[in-house]
C-alpha cells in the first residue's frame, strides 16, 4: 500500500509540474503580447510626434519664406531709394568733376 501511496505522491507532484509548466507558458506568452502591444504603441506615437514635427517645420518653413517675399520687397524699394540718392548726388556734383577733368586735360606741363 505504501507503494500505491508513493505513486500517488508522485503523480501529484508531475501534475503539479505540469501546471506549473502551463502557468509559465502562459505568463510568458502574455508577457510577449504585452511587450508587442508596447512597441506597436510606442511606434505610433514615435510616428505622431514625427509628423507633428514635419508639420511644424514645414510651418516655419512656409513663414519664412513669406516673409523672405517681404524682405525681399523691402530690400528693393530700400535700393531703389539709395540709387535715386546716388543719382541725386551725381547730377550736383557732375558739373565740378566735368570742371576738373577739362583742367587736367587741358593743363600743359612743361
């Protein structure tokens, strides 16, 4: 009889291997779909906050270059204000310089 008891005692003991195995198995494979689900959520939002970024420089990119269109309609007004200047100052002192090179030329040196 102690025999059929130590049979029994361990039958008990592989059963409870056995479930044992199971609880494992099963913990692992909750844990690898746990760890899935992870990257795949970490994944969208790596690709949210790309294109949330994307959006944004293309937003800076856009002001900027609306504003290059303003700088660059400031730029040719403030040119064309200093080449009226120059021309100003040209015509008032072209008469002297017309004076002094008709010296120059004109003056023999001995």
């Amino acid at each position: 009889m102690d025999s059929m008891r130590g049979q029994g005692g361990i039958q008990m003991l592989l059963n409870a291997e056995q479930e044992a195995q199971q609880i494992v198995t099963a913990a692992k494979n909750l844990k690898m779909t746990r760890l899935r689900q992870a990257k795949e959520e970490a994944e969208r939002e790596v690709a949210n906050y790309r294109s949330y970024l994307e959006a944004e420089y293309q937003k800076s990119i856009s002001e900027s270059s609306g504003s290059s269109d303003s700088t660059v309609k400031r730029l040719d007004t403030e040119t064309e204000e200093k080449i009226q200047s120059l021309k100003g100052t040209a015509s008032k002192v072209s008469p002297e310089i017309v004076k002094m090179l008709i010296k120059y030329i004109t003056t023999v040196r001995t």
